[in-house]
C-alpha cells in the first residue's frame, strides 16, 4: 500500500522488499540448517513452475506446426544468439575496466551458457489468444528454447573441456 500510495509499482517494491528481506533475515535469523531448507523448497518450487510452464507450451504447440515454421524458428534462434554474443562481448570490455577482468574464455561459456527457459515461454503464454501472428510467435519461441536447452545445454560441457578452463581453487572443471 506504501509503494501504491507514492506512486511506485508494487509488485517491484514486493520484490524489492522480498530481496532485502531474504538478504537480511538469511544472513541474522537462519542457521545453516534452516537456510539449506529453504533453499531446498525453492529449487523444488522452481522446478514444478518451470515443469507447469513447459506442460502448458506442450499444450499450446502443436508438433505439426513446428516444420511449417521452420525459417520463422531458425531466424529466431540466429537473432537470439547475435543478440546475446553482442550483448556479451560487447558489454564485458566495459565491465572489466570496472571490476575483476573476466577473460574471453568465460565470456564465451557465458554467451554459450545462456540458456533461456521457462521465462520467455511465460510471457508468451500471457499474450491474449487472439493476436495475431501468435500461433507463429509460439512455435519461434518454443523452437528458440528448444535449441537453447537442447544444443547449447548439451555442448556447454564439452566446450568447457576444450577451453580448459579452471576453478578458482585451479582445479580443472572437466573432471
């Protein structure tokens, strides 16, 4: 009602509060015990949304639209990965001049790591049924995620081997 009463989005002040909140009370009123059980609910909680979030796309996507929408899909997927390999090299020269410099190895398993999800599904799922263009909107969507979990998840391991990268302890990760 505060955040109403200023003129504020309320929802960003319930998530704002959420997170200062968090912070603070996990860091003065939980033991550890407590913490991993908190943290165990929500990874479970998580799981079953982004579960839901992937049954209802299921539901939405017909498999026979999918090869119809073939080109739509793979521009889809080619302006998701430029965009994301601009937005990765192109900001890490800048954030480097700022703090620790992250070399171009982990940049790379950034950009290649970057899956997306269950989010841009959500925001499809919440455009109204009757816009047009959507069913097409839905299969580029789905395809774009599909290709980011599928063949970015699958490879980020074995780019992670050939890059030889190291934890911070300078154990190798690929053990």
């Amino acid at each position: 009602m505060l955040a109403d009463a200023i003129k504020v989005s309320p929802v960003l002040a319930v998530v704002i509060a959420g997170i200062v909140i968090g912070n603070y009370g996990r860091s003065k009123g939980m033991s550890k015990r407590v913490a991993e059980a908190v943290d165990s609910f929500w990874e479970y909680a998580a799981f079953v949304v982004n579960s839901l979030v992937f049954l209802l796309i299921g539901m939405e996507i017909p498999l026979g639209a999918l090869p119809v929408s073939l080109a739509p899909v793979a521009w889809a997927v080619i302006a998701m990965t430029v965009s994301r390999a601009v937005i990765v090299y192109g900001m890490f020269p800048a954030l480097n001049y700022f703090s620790r410099p992250v070399n171009i190895r982990w940049q790379t398993i950034i950009f290649w790591g970057g899956l997306r999800g269950s989010l841009s599904i959500a925001l499809l799922l919440s455009l109204p049924l009757s816009l047009p263009g959507r069913a097409e909107l839905a299969a580029m969507t789905f395809g774009a995620v599909a290709f980011s979990l599928l063949v970015q998840g699958l490879t980020v391991l074995p780019l992670l081997k050939a890059m030889r990268l190291k934890t911070s302890d300078g154990q190798q990760l690929s053990e």
